[in-house]
C-alpha cells in the first residue's frame, strides 16, 4: 500500500458520495442534533458540515489520522500532503537494499 493506493480509495469514495447523505441517527445522537440546531439557528447542513470539519482536525490534531492512515496505506497525512513519502524526500529509496550476508566477504 502506498500514495497511489490512498489516492484510489479517496477517488472511488468521492465519487460514490452524492450530494446528500442518509445518516441513521440513535436516540443520543438526536438529542445532541436537536440542542444543536436549537443553538445555532436550525441549519442541519451547517451543522454537519462543521461536525465534519472538526472531527477531521481532532484526528489530524491528535494523531489518530496518521495512525489509521500508516496502518491502512503505509503513509502519514504530511506524506499525502506532499505526494511523496519520508523516503522519497530524503532520498533513502534511491539506494539498493544492502546484503548483510555478503557485506564482509571478499
């Protein structure tokens, strides 16, 4: 797994996204939804949206996106960021693996 393979599964997952999304809301989740459009004039989309936006900067934040994403595709969100990875940008890949078994004979 790599870039490539993370830049396919967000492809493919934005285009099965349409426009609207059927969520199934459980009976806390409603509540909490019912509070928060009280507090902020009603507007589910906004709401949604910002939810979204936030849990995408907590698990940036925090760490969690990298984890799922090094344990998923072998990459962080800064290598995505940039289209390359660590060992791309520092030139680690361009070496051939040396042979440990070989190295001291003659």
């Amino acid at each position: 797994m790599g870039l490539d393979d993370l830049e396919a599964a967000m492809t493919s997952a934005y285009g099965e996204m349409d426009d609207e999304v059927d969520v199934e809301l459980d009976r806390e989740t409603r509540n909490e939804l019912a509070l928060l459009l009280a507090a902020f004039d009603g507007d589910r989309g906004e709401l949604f949206r910002r939810g979204i936006h936030a849990l995408f900067r907590q698990t940036v934040d925090t760490g969690d996106l990298d984890f799922h994403l090094r344990e998923g595709f072998d990459v962080t969100y800064d290598e995505y960021l940039s289209g390359m990875t660590y060992d791309e940008m520092t030139g680690q890949d361009q070496y051939p693996q040396r042979d440990d078994d070989r190295r001291y004979q003659m």
